[in-house]
C-alpha cells in the first residue's frame, strides 16, 4: 500500500495522456505514409514491367502492410495508456478528496498512506486513500497486461467460417474470442469494414477497425462532392487529449451519415450510458451531441470517482430532419431493433464484472428508446428520457424494463411540451407524457430554464441527475 501511495501521489495523468497521445500521432505518421504507397505503385507501373516490376509492387505492398500493422500497434498502446491515465486521475480525484478532509479535521496522513488521528474522523480519510490505492493499483495491473501482451505479428484465421450476418452479437463475441491476437490483426489490416460495424465485435477493435477505415470516408464523400465538415470534426475529436480517449465504433457516410462514439472504453467501465440524439442529429451536428453525451461522462468521474463510466453517442439510425418527419414514429420503430442489438452486443462484448448500461432517450431519440423498450427485451438497466415527445405508450408498465427503473424529466421551458401536442387533445404526439404523473415514471430535478437542450448544462441540477444515474444512483427527485 504505502509504495502504490507514494507513487500515485507524484504522479501526474497528464503525462501519461501525453505518451498516449504520442503514439496516435505516430499511427498518424503511419496513415500518411500509407497513403503513398498506392500512387508510388501506380507511378512504377506506368514506366516499368516484367517481373522486376511485380517484384518491386509485391514488395511495396509489404512494407504498406507493415505500416498497417504498426498502426494498429500504436492505437492499441494508445487505448491501454488512454484508459490507465482516465483511472490514474480518478484515483488522484479520491486521494485529493482523502487529503482536504484530513485538513479539515486536523488530520495526517504520513509517507507510508496511514491516517494519523481520532479513528472516528480517520475512517472515511482511510477509506477514501484505500479506493485511491485500490483503483490505481488495478489500473496499473491491467495497463501492463495489455501493454505486455502487444503483437504486431498478423496470421489469416486457421478457419475461414465466420459467423451470418444475422448472428446474434453473443455469437460473434464467441467467434472473435477463438482467434488469436496475431489472427485477430490479419482481419483488422486486410478487412477492416468486415468488423468496423459489427455488434458483437469489441468497442476497441471497432476502434482500430473505424480509424483505419477514416480516409476511405473521406474519399467517398470528396467524389460525391459532398462537404466534410463533419468528418472532419470527427476526426479532430478523435485526435483530442483534452476528454475521454474517443473510441469509433461505427461511421456510416452515406445519407445524412451515422456514427458511433464512445467517451471511454464501454468493455471496461462499470457504467456504460448509451445517448440516443433526437431530431436533426447527423454527421454534420455531430459535435454538439458528442459535447453532451461527454459531459456526462466527466460529470460522473467527478461524482464517482471509484467507478469508471464510459458515454456512447449512439446515431446509428435515421434521425428525422423536419418536423414533418417527427410526426412519423416510423424512424424511430426502424431504430428500435438496431437499438436492442447494440445494447445486446454492449453486454457481450463487456470485460470484466456485469457493466451497470443506462440508455438516455432526448427528444425523438426518446421514442427510439421507447420503441425499443416495448417492442422487445432492452439490455438496459436503467432507462432516461429527456424532454419527451413520447415514447410510443402511455405506461412505464408496458415497457420491457421495470417501471421502477425508468426515469424521466421534461423542463418547464422546453418547448417539446408545446410542440408536440395532438392538435384538440392535450396529449403528447407519441402517447403519455413520460415526465407527467400518470405515466409512472419515476421523476428526476431538471432546472427550469433548460429549455430544450439545456439538460447538460456544466454546473447545473439536470446534468448532475444524469451523471448520478448513469453511476446507478438516486438523483434529486422533481419538486
């Protein structure tokens, strides 16, 4: 204890995200050298052949592929320094916690991590230095797991049979487990769109998986003649040390674009939020929705700091773009069942101890959750909804996860309690109003100026409600 003690209280996260972020860079450098290897081949061909020339390709090929190969090394050191320096500063939050209230009471804590003091005082000092200790001491075990176990050898799998498309996400969480690490490498370099979508498939390789693919999306969209903005703001996200390490584990150009995001690894958190964006919500209005599925995330590191809770923006359906749109519950009952096998493959896909998975439903994107919570078993244990437009039924009982354990909150200013009344009813367009008192929902504190995007305002009561759920508390009730 005392020399994990003395070392997490010298250490700085900081510089553990700047070596993570040093080896993104270094798979950056690599992309770029990837991407000459095809022109250069191209170039040869058209002033040489014979087999000289088909040597020299073959063997332009393997040095790209070498390249593919280190990037993939260096994302995955990324990831596992990423991850270890997110549990280093929530240990440091419980050691500095620990420290403040040792000076209130007129506490020591020596060199050695012991309490020195009245024992009624020193036990809550002891037993937040003991989770410090605890959640840096596991951090750094499994950091060097992770790091030791690094391979950039790559094998094609010794069996070619893979699982349907139609295979449940359990089933290809078993099929990838069979293969090797250096097996595991070959599909991701030689194949990445076969894994980069696919429910069932770890959120870290999806990661690898997505990135490699990044510049073959962008090409797309430049023959298309299509603007990049929201890729581009993606990308720059994806790069970014200032949050959670981003993880992509779905991108989806075509139409209006689809992503999938998640603030922190889901496989390796206790609490898992899957955020479902309502109206409007594209590739190009990316960024605003992955700014409130973040605050989330760091707002429950700060709250629960012994926890680690990962947020997932969750824009794989197909958002309505007007309000014509929104009148239709179609696009949301197209989501639902996308929705169930992406929670499905949440839960197969998990490391470690069940993960605690909260879903969040705002607006629209409350009636795809709703939708996917009445029309078939949700892997949710706990369900939110944000200023509602309904969720499709008038009861918390006709949904398939415990009334007891859904939540709902719709501010005083939100305009959707306006909008989105059936004309000469009173009623909410798609049913009940889920925060209302007959639904029977259980009702969370939202501050009353929030109108309809103010939920994740930093400092205020909603956003504080949310972080607390998604750690699997009791946040203050609405008054």
């Amino acid at each position: 204890m005392s020399t994990v003690y003395a070392r997490l209280r010298v250490t700085d996260p900081a510089r553990w995200r700047a070596v993570a972020l040093a080896w993104r860079r270094w798979a950056a450098l690599a992309g770029a050298l990837c991407g000459e290897f095809g022109p250069a081949a191209a170039r040869l061909r058209e002033v040489w052949s014979g087999a000289a020339a088909d040597a020299a390709v073959a063997r332009l090929g393997g040095f790209r592929r070498r390249l593919v190969l280190f990037r993939l090394f260096c994302w995955r050191a990324d990831q596992a320094l990423s991850e270890f320096a997110a549990a280093l500063a929530r240990a440091r939050t419980l050691l500095d916690r620990a420290r403040r209230r040792a000076g209130r009471s007129g506490l020591v804590i020596d060199d050695d991590g012991a309490v020195r003091g009245p024992a009624a005082d020193a036990r809550p000092v002891a037993a937040d230095l003991a989770l410090a200790i605890t959640v840096a001491a596991r951090a750094d075990e499994a950091a060097a797991a992770r790091l030791g176990g690094l391979t950039g050898a790559a094998t094609p799998p010794a069996d070619p049979v893979r699982p349907g498309c139609t295979a449940a996400p359990a089933e290809v969480r078993r099929w990838w487990a069979t293969l090797s690490p250096a097996e595991r490498n070959w599909v991701l370099a030689t194949e990445p769109g076969s894994v980069a979508s696919t429910d069932g498939i770890p959120a870290a390789d999806r990661d690898l998986a997505n990135r490699l693919l990044l510049e073959q999306h962008r090409a797309d969209l430049g023959r298309l003649s299509r603007g990049t903005g929201g890729l581009d703001e993606l990308t720059a996200r994806l790069e970014d040390d200032a949050g959670p390490r981003a993880y992509l584990m779905g991108l989806d150009t075509a139409g209006d674009g689809r992503a999938v995001v998640a603030l922190g690894d889901p496989d390796r958190a206790g609490n898992v939020l899957t955020h479902v964006p309502g109206m409007t919500s594209d590739l190009a209005s990316l960024g605003g929705e992955l700014t409130r599925a973040e605050r989330v995330a760091v707002r429950a590191a700060e709250l629960g700091p012994a926890q680690s809770t990962s947020a997932v923006l969750w824009l794989d359906y197909d958002a309505p773009d007007f309000l014509h749109e929104a009148f239709s519950d179609r696009q949301a009952r197209d989501g639902a069942p996308e929705l169930r096998r992406f929670q499905d493959g949440l839960r197969a896909t998990h490391d470690g101890p069940r993960a605690a998975q909260t879903v969040l439903g705002h607006s629209y994107g409350s009636l795809v959750v709703g939708e996917s919570a009445a029309s078939g078993p949700l892997e949710a244990d706990r369900v939110v909804l944000v200023g509602s437009p309904g969720v499709g039924v008038d009861s918390a009982a006709q949904l398939t996860v415990p009334a007891e354990r859904v939540w709902s909150s719709t501010s005083l200013t939100d305009p959707i309690q306006y909008l989105a009344v059936r004309p000469g009813t009173g009623e909410l367009w798609f049913g009940e109003n889920p925060s209302g008192p007959d639904f029977g929902a259980r009702g969370f504190r939202s501050q009353p100026d929030a109108g309809h995007l103010g939920y994740w305002d930093v400092g205020r009561p909603a956003l504080d409600a949310l972080a607390t759920l998604a750690l699997g508390g009791e946040p203050v009730t609405r008054r």
